[in-house]
C-alpha cells in the first residue's frame, strides 16, 4: 500500500544554493545522518525484540542505511573529505523525540511515525539537491537515495498499520507531518540535511 506524504514545508532555494556552495561539509552530515539512521533501525531491534513481524525489515533498512553511509563515505574518501570529528546536537530528531507521547504503545507507534516523516523529508532535500547537481554522477547517486529513503517512509507506517487501527496511524501520521514541518522552519538554514 502507498501511504506515502509529501512534507508540508519545502526546503527553500536559499537551502540548496548553500548546500552546493558547501557540498563538503553537507557530504559530512549526511555521512552522520545514514550512519545514524541505520543504528536507529538496530535499537527498535533492542527496544522491542518481541515485535518479531518487524524485525527482518528493519534489519533490511539498519543494512540499506549501512550502505548508504558507506556510499556517502566514498565520495568523501575520493574528495579527500573526513568526517566530522565532534557529533553535535541533533536538534531537529531531539525536538521531534520530545513530541512523543508516554504510554508504551503511543511512544512505539510515534517512534515508527517519526521514523517515517525524517523518511519523507530524507527523499524532499536529496530529490532537491538529485535535481540541482551538475555533475551527473552524484545527480545520479542522489537520485537512487530518494527513490531508496521513500520506500522507508512507507514502510514504517506500514509496521504501524501492523500494530494499531489504520485510521488513527493516518490521523497521527499528519499529526507528525504538521509537527515534522513546525520544526523544520524553526531550523537554521545550513549546508546539512535537517
Ligand atoms: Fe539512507
Ligand atoms: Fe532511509
């Protein structure tokens, strides 16, 4: 099933001119945004070990992550690019985290949610920046990684839709969208994914 929504704030072009100025230190970030992205996949493993209808395809994405960092850190090593030596403060997944609700269910359902709208904004910033690239390599490159970061977004409402009633996945999932897009125009616009 396609449940599939686009994000509500789109990255504006002040974004991408920054992003192709700097595409160093974007390539550094986002290096850090697939690494994370694949151990986050591997701690709902740990966090929920008894969701076993889920654990084969988070494993899946945990390794299609694993490969995208490694992808990303290619291009680094053949621009002479290391990555970021201090992690910062992921403001953007900390605000969103903070949105989630207590109770064990709520907090499991939101956890797939948010997983799913960073999913979403993944595919809007790399299909922008697929777009905006010269160089038709990378174009490339970023192409097949919005096509990849898409089918993820649906795949965690999918593991939601196994768990909880359809319709109030649906309703909260544009609770999230709305709250995804809240903070995402609060953030600095910078030569990083979120
Ligand atoms: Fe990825
Ligand atoms: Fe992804």
């Amino acid at each position: 099933m396609q449940v599939f929504q686009e994000v509500i704030a789109q990255s504006p072009q002040e974004w991408i001119d920054i992003v192709l100025s700097n595409f160093d230190d974007f390539l550094r970030d986002h290096a850090d945004n697939e690494r994370k992205a694949s151990s986050m996949a591997m701690s709902f493993i740990a966090k929920y070990p008894n969701r076993v209808e889920i654990i084969p395809e988070l494993i899946r994405i945990a390794l299609e992550e694993l490969e995208h960092f490694q992808q990303v850190y290619d291009i680094m090593e053949k621009r002479g690019v290391e990555l970021t030596h201090s992690i910062g403060k992921d403001v953007y997944m900390e605000q969103l985290i903070k949105s989630c609700r207590n109770g064990r269910d709520e907090r499991f359902m939101d956890r797939l949610l948010i997983a799913s709208v960073v999913e979403s904004r993944g595919r809007e910033r790399f299909k922008k920046v697929a777009a905006a690239l010269k160089d038709t390599e990378l174009g490339e490159f970023y192409k097949n990684l919005w096509i990849e970061e898409s089918r993820h977004a649906n795949v965690f409402v999918e593991m939601a839709n196994i768990y909880f009633d359809n319709d109030e996945v649906l309703a909260r999932l544009d609770y999230w969208n709305n709250r995804e897009s809240e903070i995402f125009v609060g953030l600095e616009v910078r030569a990083c994914l979120h």
